[in-house]
C-alpha cells in the first residue's frame, strides 16, 4: 500500500492528513491519547513545543553563514511588510470599531487571528518548491507563531509586560542548529531530513488542539474574520513578494494561516488586562474556526498561485538538469544571489 505517496498528493499532507485525524479524535474522542507519556507526548499538544523546538534546530543546521546576507535582504522585508501590515490593520480596526469589533468579530479575535502565523504549516506547505531563504525565513516566522507579537499588541495599550525570554526560547535551537551546520557539514547533512520526520508529528499535535464541534458555533464570525484575514494577509504580501523581492510569490501565500496557541491567547490576554475578560469565550471559538479553515484552505491557495506562476519543484528542477546532463545546484547560493538581484 503506497499510503506516503497518497499523502504526498495533499497540498502539504505529511502534514494536514495527520491533523485532520488529530482533530477529529480530539472533538470524539479526546482521551483516548491521554494515557501519559510517551503517547500523549507524541499526539498531542503537550508535546506540540518540543516538536517546534526540533523544526528549529534542523532549520538551523541547513543554514549557510554564506546565505544569512541573502536571508536578511530577502527575509526581513518580507517579514517587515507582513507584521507592518497586520499591525497597521488591527490598530485601524480599534480605531474603527473599538473592543466589540464589527459583526461579532472582537478587536481582541482580530488582532490575534491577523499577527498569527503558523509557521509548521508554512514549512508543509513550502518543502517541495523552498529555496534556502524560504527554509531559513521558517525559523522566523516560528517565532510569530508564538504568542509574542499579539501579546505585544494587545499589551501595548494597557501597559502590560513583555516575555523577552519566550523569544529568547525560540532562538536558542535555532542558533544551536546554525552553529553545529557549519561546524561541521556532516551534521547538515545528517539532519538534512529531520523536518519531513517531524511534520507528521506537529500536525496531529496540532489537531489535537482543534474541537470540531466548538468551532462549528462560530461559523458567521469565523468565515468573516476568515475573509478578513486572508485580504489583509495575502494581497499586499503577494504583491511585494512578486513585484518588489521577484520571489515565486508561493512564500507569501503559505505564510497566511493561524498557528493552533492562538487558541491560548485570549486567556493569557485577558488574564494581563480585565478589559479582554468579555471577548475570551467568542473569540478562541472564533480562533478555533479560522484555525481550522486556513490549515487546509492555505495549502490549496498556495498551489493555486504554485501553478499559475508555474513554480517547478526541487526534484523537477533536479530530474530536468539530470536529464541535460548538468550538475544540480538548485538552491546554490550563487543562484539565490542573481535571482535576489
């Protein structure tokens, strides 16, 4: 039974399929994976930062020091452009409407679902097609998809502290990778395939955060802040990643989706500032919808874009210059280097 290469054919499966089957245990049958260690580890969320931890440091060990100048010009505007404009839109957005939001969409859901990124899901979705800089931007967004940014935001205005150190926690595996990768290129290489092992992992951990039933009760407001979040996200993104950084533009598409600990920030919110107190129960329902819509509909909106920029795959890319009797250096830093020109 070819079951891998029927996954494989699911826009980001290796890493969706086990999420679809996490969430629906999760919404049946929740306990079923919670008989201790190492199995719930393993299924479910309480393993969900060890997992992200390990994505990190094999991000980390396949980054060249010769590539981080590439990373910085082509990386940091991308990010800066994302979080510039989720930013700018959920500050409009309570200039506007306030706390209560528009149509039962709270500025405190809002500004959540629009600084989130999940980042695991970025890297499913990207694997076949990434380059080195599209490798490398994962760490970073894996650092957004943690409550950081939207704690920021939502502190900002009610004086609240900042955890430096959550950050600092995302950056010490990560680094570590670096470092080891360019020590010594057999560790790269021996790591070279450690984020196709841990994908399936995350995704079910990911799912097992998802109760189907819950999220089904905000389908109105989740299908509007669904809207919301994919325009705001996708067009100016697309448009500076294609026009501006001459990227394939797949890149932006698959960094616009909600990481599953949105979930826990209404709470946290909350818990640092009573005025969130109000909004907590509508907006992590509303949080679990959009959640769930963008895990799956992203991967089939990045393939979309995929296709009509005619975007090749790494093995494509590999078999055409095998065949023409090349050498194969598709993500050649040489290669990044004129295309970022």
């Amino acid at each position: 039974m070819k079951l891998l290469r029927t996954i494989q054919k699911v826009p980001a499966g290796i890493l969706l399929v086990p999420t679809i089957i996490g969430a629906l245990i999760h919404t049946f049958c929740p306990q079923i994976l919670e008989i201790g260690d190492p199995t719930q580890s393993m299924f479910t969320a309480a393993g969900m930062q060890l997992c992200i931890g390990l994505l990190l440091f094999f991000t980390g060990t396949q980054l060249s020091l010769s590539q981080l100048g590439l990373v910085a010009k082509k990386g940091l505007p991308f990010l800066l452009v994302k979080y510039g404009v989720a930013y700018g839109a959920a500050l409009l957005f309570l200039s506007l409407f306030g706390q209560a939001g528009l149509l039962g969409v709270s500025f405190l859901a809002f500004a959540i679902a629009i600084t989130s990124c999940n980042g695991a899901l970025y890297m499913g979705i990207i694997e076949p097609y990434g380059n080195s800089v599209d490798y490398a931007l994962f760490g970073i967004l894996m650092m957004f998809s943690m409550p950081v940014l939207p704690m920021v935001l939502l502190n900002s205005a009610n004086g609240g502290d900042i955890n430096w150190m959550s950050i600092v926690s995302l950056l010490v595996p990560f680094i570590f990778g670096i470092v080891l990768g360019n020590i010594d290129p057999a560790i790269r290489d021996l790591f070279k395939s450690g984020n196709n092992c841990v994908l399936p992992f995350i995704g079910f951990q990911f799912g097992a955060v998802i109760n189907l039933a819950e999220a089904a009760k905000q389908i109105p407001q989740g299908i509007l802040l669904t809207v919301l979040f994919y325009v705001i996200s996708i067009v100016p993104l697309y448009f500076f990643d294609r026009k501006v950084l001459h990227g394939g533009g797949y890149a932006s598409v698959a960094s616009c989706s909600v990481a599953g600990v949105a979930l826990s920030i209404p709470m946290m919110a909350a818990s640092a500032a009573g005025i969130y107190e109000p909004f907590v129960a509508d907006a992590v329902s509303q949080l679990a919808m959009i959640m769930f819509v963008t895990t799956f509909a992203t991967p089939y909106i990045t393939k979309f874009f995929i296709q009509k920029n005619h975007v090749k795959t790494n093995a494509e890319i590999a078999a055409e210059a095998a065949s023409q009797g090349d050498k194969v250096t598709p993500l050649s830093v040489d290669e990044l280097s004129e295309e970022a020109v």
